[in-house]
C-alpha cells in the first residue's frame, strides 16, 4: 500500500507504543505507516495491524531512525518518540503548515511540550526557545543564531533522503536532529516553525536515571563533542548532504545499552 506518511519511530519502551499509535490516529487524517525500529518486538496489541512494521536493530537511536528512513515507503515522513503522544489534530496541522510553503527544498519544525510544570509549557512554547542562539552549548561563530532546529519535524521523503537524512557518528536523536535542521538550512530550504505544539513527552528523566544512562553517556562524550568539532571549522557552512548509508559505520549492537 502506499502510504502518504511515515512515521519513524526508534524506541525501547514497547509498554507506550499502543499509546502513541493510538494519538496517531487522533492526530492525522492521512494515510500512514508507522515503523518501529528498535531491539524489542511489536507488543501483542500492535500485531496485526497493516499500517505497522517492525523492525529488529539493536544500534543505537540514530542508526535506527536512519534505518526507518531508509525502509520507509510514504511520501513525507515524521519521526516520533516513544515517550511522547501526538495532540490531537496536530499532524494535519503540521501539514498545514507545510503546504504553505512554495518551494520544493521546505520542512518544518514543530514545538512539544516537555516538562511536569506549567512553566515548561510556557518555555516549549517559546520560538526563541527552538533556535541556536538560545542554547550557549549549540552556539557556533558560523551559523546564525536564529537557525531553528527539528524535534519532531516533516520533510518530504525525497528530500531527506538528498540530504542523505540523519548523520548517525551523533548516537542520540537530540544532536542528529540539530545536525539535520542546520544542513537544511545551509541549503536554502524554506524552515519553519509551527506556532502550535505537536506532541508531548510524559516520560521526563533526569541523568543516569532509569534507561536513560546511555542516552545522557552517549551526549556528553561523542555527541555534543562531535558537533563542536564540526561547528566550530569553517568548512560547516558547505557541509549539506552526507551519504544515506552512513548508518553502516555504527556499531551493530550499541555497546552503551548492551554490555
């Protein structure tokens, strides 16, 4: 079948998947498959269904969300977090969004909610929040400081696909998704933000607390230095597409989950 949407989805938190394919189908009136990538099966309650597909990767996130890519049959694709629910409607109204924009080289970037006070709404909600400038870390003396960045986002297939999608040297989805937004951007497409929020994330977790150890491990020592190491040369700014099968050079079985 052909699917208008994919929805990429890496994860290990089997329990929540039901819930964010269910706040898929209250959020999108397109057509969709949603594609769990990840070391785990489906759960017995997403078995059956033809809009879902599994498959088994025990890399790490990043690799898995390229392998999702790759293996994705829709024309646009969304990625998603299995510790966040999509809001009602909110897709349609990404797409919305998208369809606004009058160039082939477009994607948009879509707030979320994070956080357990009515205060993290309000900085989610924030456009200054989702641009480099706002986050000293992410700074660069090469990229402008109003270049917004991806959580979510919604780009067409094809042209994720030119760019050669997710840089998997980045293990998390945190800075893979800020590479991306950047090339995008360095590559004159239309970005923007949506005023709205897209999802919401009510797993929050702080350090090594819980599963969260490799994915806060993996940030500090190889991700956040390998941006550094990139944004801080001058050669970034003409750094726009990279090899699809870059996810091939990353280990098979992510050593920081599976000791």
């Amino acid at each position: 079948m052909n699917y208008e949407l994919s929805i990429i989805v890496p994860g290990i938190r089997t329990s929540a998947w039901k819930a964010l394919y269910d706040s898929t189908v209250a959020s999108t009136t397109r057509s969709f498959e949603m594609i769990f990538v990840g070391p785990q099966g489906l759960p017995d309650e997403l078995k059956g269904l033809s809009n879902i597909r599994y498959i088994k990767d025990m890399g790490h996130p990043t690799r898995c969300m390229q392998i999702g890519l790759i293996n994705s049959k829709g024309k646009y694709i969304i990625w998603g977090s299995d510790d966040c629910m999509f809001l009602p409607s909110t897709i349609d109204k990404t797409f919305d969004v998208y369809n606004s924009l009058s160039t082939s080289k477009r994607g948009v970037a879509a707030k979320y909610y994070e956080g357990n006070t009515p205060m993290d709404e309000v900085i989610h909600l924030d456009p200054a929040y989702y641009t480099i400038g706002y986050h000293h870390p992410i700074k660069s003396p090469y990229l402008r400081d109003d270049f917004i960045f991806f959580a979510p986002g919604l780009m067409s297939r094809d042209y994720l696909t030119s760019l050669g999608g997710w840089d998997c040297r980045f293990q998390g989805l945190a800075m893979s998704c800020l590479d991306l937004s950047i090339r995008v951007q360095l590559d004159d497409a239309k970005f923007v933000l949506t005023e709205f929020a897209i999802s919401k994330c009510s797993w929050c977790c702080d350090g090594l607390a819980g599963d969260h150890a490799p994915v806060h491990d993996c940030q500090v020592q190889n991700d956040h230095p390998l941006y550094v190491k990139i944004y801080n040369s001058p050669d970034c700014v003409n750094r726009i597409s990279i090899p699809l099968d870059n996810w091939k050079g990353e280990e098979d079985v992510w050593s920081r989950r599976f000791r």
